[in-house]
C-alpha cells in the first residue's frame, strides 16, 4: 500500500529565515509523482509544487523548492525568505502509480511564521 | 478561469437527516475527487469519478454515502441519515485525467458541514 508520512505536527520558523518541511513516501514502484499543497485557515487547498521520480532536477516554483532524495524517499518541501502568508498546513501527496488518478495525502505540517 | 465550484459553503442539520453537497468542476476536468477532512485532520479519500468510468467508491466509510457524476458535469455527494461522526469539511477536486503524470488537483473551497 502507498503511504505518506509527513512527521512533524507543527512548525515555527521566523520571518525572512528559510524551513524545511519533511515528507517521506512509501511505494515500491520506480515511477510516481509527489505534490505539495498549501491550506491556509481560509480552508482552500493550493497546489504548490511537483516532483516527478524520474525528474533529473529538484523541482522549483519561486520560493518554494523540493529537496527530492529518492534512495531515501524523501521529498521535502523547502520554503526561503518565509513570509507571515506562508503560515498555514502544507500537505504532501502522492499519486498512486497503480491507480493513476488516486492520491495520497499526509496528514500535513501546520506551519507558523513568527514576525 | 473558473475554479470548482461547491455549495453550500456551510451547511448545519440535524442527526438523522439527509444532505446533498454539490460539487461544478473546472470544464474540461474529466476526473472528479470527494475528500472528507475532519477538524485538525488530513485528507480522506472518499470516491473518485473518471468520465464515464464506473467510480472508484472504495473510500466511502459507509453506505449512508452515495455519490452522482453525470458525465463530466456536476457531482453530488449525498449522505444519508446523517450522525455527529459526519461533520466535517467536505471537499472536491478535479483535475485533468489521463497520461499527464504532473496534474495536480484542483480543490473548490469545500463544504463545512455540521451535524447537531
């Protein structure tokens, strides 16, 4: 079964410093594809950022970046220069390389950005 | 463009009876999602449409919970005879379907349901 596995329940980081949000993944098949959303307390889900597993290079998208580590299944979501609109839950996601239009959700990283 | 679309944004009733959510996805969408969030929760996967597909129903937590697509249109989510255990955002997504490894889902704003 696919699993995602997102570990730390909440976060602080201060304004302008960069953070790191960690997301593992379970799969046994080579090819998948990981999401990064965003729902600030508005409730809406933002799509931020893809990886795909045979993409040579960590996927960027303006201040968000992935630190893709696929040995280790690992795809980490990397916010710099952190701004207060950055607090919010961030979820990772994958999709089911079986089942190609199923996704898998974390349970997600509530993240505080302190002024 | 137009994002999905879902209604009502809130809706409160009471234990026992039935609600009806409803879910426009973006045009030209053929996959259409239902997850339930529960307060401080992650997302639970409930039933999945793909154009004329049969729907993957495999999420749904119990048969008090019906879902319709009709072709790539609207989607109503239904549940029956509702408890306290259903309240919950309710939220739909849809997104380009097929080969294209890359496409994200589009989510609509959900819908805040509570059960007194």
């Amino acid at each position: 079964a696919q699993k995602i596995t997102q570990t730390q329940p909440g976060m602080f980081v201060q304004e302008k410093e960069a953070v790191t949000l960690d997301c593992t993944y379970d799969t046994s098949d080579p090819s998948y594809g990981l999401f990064w959303y965003k729902q600030p307390s508005s409730g809406e889900m933002i799509f931020l950022i893809y990886q795909g597993s045979y993409d040579q290079q960590n996927a960027t998208e303006g201040r968000y970046s992935l630190n893709f580590q696929k040995a280790r299944k690992s795809a980490n979501l990397v916010i710099s220069a952190s701004q207060l609109g950055d607090s919010a839950m961030y979820f990772c996601a994958m999709r089911d390389p079986y089942n190609f239009n199923k996704f898998y959700f974390g349970s997600g990283t509530k993240l505080n950005v302190k002024p | 463009g137009a994002g999905v679309s879902q209604s009502p944004s809130n809706k409160v009733t009471e234990k026992g009876k039935d609600v009806e959510l409803r879910c426009d996805p973006i045009s030209g969408h053929t996959a259409l999602y239902w997850y339930r969030q529960r307060l401080g929760q992650g997302l639970e996967f409930l039933i999945y449409f793909q154009g004329n597909s049969a729907p993957d129903k495999s999420g749904l937590p119990s048969d008090r919970f019906s879902a319709e697509r009709t072709g790539e249109s609207v989607s109503t989510l239904t549940i029956q005879r509702t408890q306290q255990e259903d309240s919950a955002v309710y939220l739909c997504a849809s997104s380009l379907a097929g080969r294209t490894g890359n496409s994200p889902l589009h989510f609509g704003n959900g819908t805040r349901l509570t059960v007194t």
